[in-house]
C-alpha cells in the first residue's frame, strides 16, 4: 500500500519503519535532508543548479519537469521526497503507481515548515535532531514575529518575474514570511501560489513597497511615481535568495527580510 506522508505528521516514526534509500524530488527538501543530517540516505535527487557541497556527490534523476523515471526506478527508493510543483502531472502518477512511499511536502506557512522539519526527521530515521531544530526554528520564529510586529502592516508587492508580471498568492509561504515581518502581500487574495497579475492592478492597490530580485527591475517601476513606494523610495532589492527555498534556513532569510523591511519603513 503506498504511504503518504502529510505535513506533521508522526505516524512513521517507528525506527523500523525508517528510510534507507532516499530520493529528493526538491531542492528545498534535497536542504533540509543535510539539515537533519541525514545526507547519507540519499540516493537521488532533482537537479536544480546550486546546491549544498553535501550534495555533490548525490545522483541526480533529472531536473524541473523532466524527471528520469527510469533512473529513479535503479537506484530502489523505499522513500521518496515530492514538492508536487516540482514533478509534471503525468509523472506525478507515473510516481504514484511505483507504489514507493512518498513524503509530499508543500507547507503554506512557516509553522508548516518547522512542523515538516520535524516530521521529516521521524521520517529519515533522525527524530531527536528533528525535534531540536524544529525547536530552534520555533524559537526563531516566535522573536521574529515579536520583533517585526506592526500594528498597522506595511502594504509590500512582491514581484516575482517583470514580463509578464509575476507575484506570490496568500497561499504560497512567502506571503507568510512578509506577515511575520510586520507586512501585508497586496496580492493575498489570490489563490495561486505565482499569479499573474496586471501593472494595472499594481497601480491600483498602490504598495508602500515593492520587493524584486534585479535592480533592472525595481528600476522599471520609476515609471511610476504616484505609486507610494516609488515616492518615499522604499524600493527594495531582495538581498538573497533563500525565501525561495522552504527548508530550516528559511527562518533566517526572512529575518534578512524582515531587516531590509524595517529599513524601507524608515526611509
């Protein structure tokens, strides 16, 4: 019978029950597998350019969109590691006929996340250092959201991609993140995790600030001074790019966040 693994949950946490063999179909698990110091499990894992020194040696079994079935079926998985959006839909139920336990992970919060850290250790065969960083990561979450705490939330467009024009929906973690940072997406309301959205519709719900990854561009929206954070010049570019990888060093990435945020707000 196939297993699967929800967000938190404990119920594999028998030490018989422990994986062996280990495939990451994510990078942000791919991480999270060297946090829980658990590399020596993996077997595989999806190539995604960039990633830990403690991963070189690991095999990849494909990249975004093209996973290699065939090679991920010699390498005998009896664990495999799934963020859904990471696989297509037809390999998806390729994967689910395989019949190989599967761990899917896709947390909409960073509660989620410190819960999936934990319950992942239990899944690796490693439950006391997932209960201590899911512990630390805790800790850490609760200064952060006591520290960046605004009573009034600063109103923060996150752009994604400039063309088209790309952002983050309520559901996706990012959301979460500028939350615990004392901030409101402008974009909450939508229900993708990446929606696209019009330069109409970012005129209109005016943001205090705007968040992208180039200068080029921040740069582009100059175009259009009655936007709030265009006139006070809260222009902020995304220090690194570790939002993007929902794994334990999320909680710092967002503390960096957190800190270019206040800034902004002071400008």
């Amino acid at each position: 019978m196939r297993i699967w693994l929800a967000l938190g949950l404990l119920a594999l946490g028998l030490p018989s029950m422990a994986a062996s063999r280990v495939i990451s179909l994510a990078p942000s698990l791919s991480e999270m597998v060297v946090e829980l110091g658990a590399t020596d499990l993996l077997v595989g894992r999806l190539d995604a350019g960039e990633s830990s020194p403690e991963l070189a040696d690991v095999p990849s079994v494909g990249r975004y969109g093209q996973l290699n079935m065939e090679r991920l079926v010699s390498l005998k998985p009896d664990l495999i590691l799934l963020w859904p959006g990471s696989v297509g839909i037809a390999q998806r139920e390729q994967l689910r006929r395989l019949n190989i336990p599967t761990y899917i992970a896709e947390p909409a919060s960073l509660a989620q996340l410190v819960n999936q850290v934990q319950s992942l250790g239990v899944a690796l065969g490693r439950p006391e250092r997932g209960q201590v960083l899911a512990e630390q990561l805790r800790t850490r979450l609760a200064e952060l959201q006591t520290q960046y705490h605004r009573d009034n939330p600063l109103r923060v467009f996150y752009q994604v991609w400039d063309q088209p024009l790309y952002t983050v929906g309520g559901g996706q973690i990012i959301s979460d993140a500028l939350a615990v940072c004392g901030a409101s997406n402008v974009f909450a309301d939508l229900k993708l995790p990446a929606p696209q959205v019009s330069l109409e519709s970012v005129l209109q719900r005016d943001p205090q600030v705007i968040i992208a990854a180039t200068q080029t561009q921040l740069d582009a929206w100059k175009a259009w001074p009655q936007l709030d954070a265009v006139k006070h010049g809260r222009l902020v570019l995304l220090s690194d790019k570790g939002l993007e990888r929902p794994s334990g060093q999320m909680l710092d990435a967002t503390g960096r966040l957190c800190e270019q945020l206040k800034t902004a707000e002071g400008l």
